[in-house]
C-alpha cells in the first residue's frame, strides 16, 4: 500500500489509543506518537512514550507542559472565572487546546499530514480537538478513528492488537471514565449514568468525604497580582506548584466535589462528577478581590462575558477572536486586581474570611452607618426620581387596572 505520509497521535496509553497504533498503520499511514504530562497524577510519560514504540510508532514524543497549561491555561481560566453552565470549571476542556497545540507543532516538526485522537462520537473532546487543531493549522487533516471503527467490545480491540503483534497487558477496567489533569478529575459513566444514583465514595480520589474531614478550620491566604494568582500564605510560586498545594489543603477538607448534568455540544445531556479542589478555590478567591477592585459596571459587563469566555472554552473555540478578545478583556479590566484573599476550609466549605488590596475601591466613608459617614444622602432622592422614571412612566400607562 502507498504511504499516506505521517499522522501525529495524541496518545494516552490506555487501550484505545494502543490499538489506534496498528489501526493507522495498516490504513497506511506512519505513526508518530504523543504523549503529555498536564499534571495528571502518577504520568509516567517517559515510560508510556515506550510503550508507543514498543507498539509500533516510528517516533514517539514525551510532552512535559504541565507547566504551561498552569500558567497559559489555567491562570486565563481564574481570570475569566470560567465555569461552564456556572459550575464547571472546564478541566478537560483546558487540557485539549494546549495539547492540540502541541500535537500541531509536533505534526509540523515531522512533516506530518494529519493528527489522530481517540475520542469518541459522542462527546466534547472530538470536538476540541478536532477544532483547535485546525484552528491552528487548517491544512492539517484531523482523523478521529474510534468514531467510526468496528471495534465495539474491549476484548475485540484486546485481540486486534495481539493480531498486529502487540500485547496488551489486561488491567481491570474503571467502573468510570476518568479524565485528569492538575486543574480537577472528571468521572462519569457506569453507575453514574443513573442522575439519581448517589456517586459511590470510590468515584473521588482528590477529596476525602466532608463528613471524615477534620474538625477544625484550615486557613489558606492567595497572592495576586493583575487576577493572576502568584503566592500561597506569603510565599510566592509558580502556578503548577500552588494549584499542587491548594489542591491538597482543599481536597483534604472535603471541598471542591461538584456533580451536575451537563449539556454538551453535540446535543446531548450528561451526569457528571467532577473534583476540582484548587479550581474551585481560586474562582472563589478572584471574584472576592475583583468585587473589591472593580467597579459595578465594569464587573457586570464581564459577568455576562465569562459566561461566553465558558461555553467557547467548553465548545473547543479556545483559538478563537471571540475568546480571544474576552481573554483580552478580563486582563485589561483586571489589571488592578491585586492583593491578597484569605479563605478557609472546613468539611466540605470554602469560605472567604477577608480580603484587601491597595486598589481597592471599597470605600469605608461612603459605606459606613457609623461616624465618619460622607455619603451625600440628600442627593440619593432626586437620584430615585429620575433612575425610576422609565418605569413610573410605564406603570402610569399600564398598571392603571
Ligand atoms: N464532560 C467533561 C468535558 O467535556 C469531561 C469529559 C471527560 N472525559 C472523560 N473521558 N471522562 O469537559
């Protein structure tokens, strides 16, 4: 058979993507593999990088980005407190955009003709991925074989492979399907796909039940500086460091579980459990410190352009001039968000306990009932007068019955 050229796999060393190995090889093309470390517990993507030879790629790439997600990703993402449908903060939907971007580099480093992934037809990451590789490169093909394959049982693709001449160490499957990264865990399928089945304890590995949670406050103070988050108690450090730490404290004290259904692109609604501890926090924390820093209006319009930043994010238009201006709307607005938020933790809460910054515009004269008060009250009634007249006017002709 005639060469297709090179196709760059995003490849992530469980069954699917093993099997895609052989799979594009005998369609005819040569595999180029890639795997990434965004930070997911225990990665060992040297090993897994290997393992791809091992299973017939020609070349194989170990891709250490978990510190640009942290600081390229997951930092836009607390500016823009971005949670899609208001409570997701988008894990998945972060790590696919830097992964894609790296999965095109990759393909024109290798003279490749087109990238494959492994998702399936039925979820969001087909359509990240596929959207953001070309966003990148449209001359790039972008093939999505597991939609369409013949494999329809494990134990099919299991002896497929063995066929190709591979072997397939038989591991347990999940009674999930798990996606992570260090922004959160994603768990869905099996018992869950019931909404109104409780999510087993066995479904959460970065949070302890609230319940078991220790009986006292634990207390956390967040740096920032223009939105982003820059120290912990004091001491400054990098975002993939901090994200490690406060995942830990938070999910130590049973915070940052969410189970919600989900609405995704391709139509479809779905239950979903996601952990995402860090995440969770510093959303909280940055809409504290923007609520003292940033005036009404200016906080309102962003409001509603959050909610766009987050259906883009979630929809795969990462590399897009829509979410790209929002990006560069929540930096320009948030440029003088900086101080520090102090919050703590306890069974399962997170609560913000102060805030302070030396842009803030919370101002104790015009705010206080007590001594030292300079509002000008007398100006509040002809204010009333005219903010409520369109409405008076209305209600004069309308309400009259
Ligand atoms: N529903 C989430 C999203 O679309 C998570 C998907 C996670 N993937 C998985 N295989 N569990 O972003």
């Amino acid at each position: 058979m005639a060469s297709k050229g090179k196709v760059v796999l995003a490849y992530s060393g469980g069954l699917d993507t093993s099997c895609l190995i052989p799979y594009l090889k005998n369609d005819g093309y040569e595999v180029v593999s890639c795997i990434a470390d965004v930070g997911q517990p225990g990665a060992n993507i040297d090993e897994l990088a290997e393992r791809a030879k091992s299973q017939g790629a020609s070349a194989s790439y170990a891709l250490d980005i978990a510190d640009e997600f942290c600081e390229d990703f997951c930092s836009l993402a607390v500016l823009a407190n971005g949670l899609y449908e208001n409570k997701y903060p988008l894990l998945s939907a972060l790590s696919r955009p830097v992964i894609s971007k790296h999965l095109v580099d990759v393909a024109h480093k290798e003279g490749a003709v087109a990238i494959a992934h492994g998702c399936t037809g039925k979820g969001n990451d087909q359509v990240r991925f596929e959207l953001e590789c070309k966003a990148l490169d449209p001359e790039l093909d972008v093939l999505g074989p597991v939609r369409s394959w013949e494999f329809t049982t494990r134990n099919s693709e299991i002896e497929y492979c063995a066929l190709n001449g591979i072997e397939i160490e038989v591991t347990k499957k999940s009674p999930y399907s798990i996606d992570e990264n260090v922004w959160g865990r994603a768990i869905e399928c099996g018992i869950l796909e019931d909404p109104w089945n409780k999510p087993p304890e066995d479904a959460w590995t970065m949070t302890v039940d609230p319940e078991a949670a220790p009986d006292e406050r634990s207390y956390v103070e967040i740096g920032f500086e223009a939105g982003r988050p820059v120290s912990l108690n004091g001491e400054r450090m990098g975002m993939y460091e901090l994200i490690k730490r406060l995942n830990k404290q938070a999910g130590e004290n049973g915070f940052g579980r969410m189970d919600m259904i989900e609405d995704r692109v391709v139509g479809l609604k779905s239950r979903e459990c996601y952990e995402q501890p860090a995440a969770l926090t510093l959303i909280t924390a940055h809409k504290a410190l923007e609520g003292l820093c940033l005036p009404g209006d200016l906080l309102h319009e962003k409001l509603s352009l959050e909610h766009v930043w987050a259906k883009s994010v979630y929809g795969g238009l990462w590399f897009s001039p829509l979410k790209e201006a929002c990006d560069a709307f929540f930096e320009y607005s948030n440029r003088t968000v900086t101080g520090d938020v102090r919050l703590w933790f306890y069974k399962g809460n997170c609560m913000v306990d102060g805030v302070r910054s030396p842009y803030s515009i919370y101002d104790y004269g015009l705010a206080t009932y007590d001594e030292g008060d300079t509002f000008d009250r007398d100006a509040a009634k002809g204010f009333l007068d005219l903010y409520g007249l369109p409405n008076l006017v209305w209600a004069q002709v309308n309400r009259r019955s």
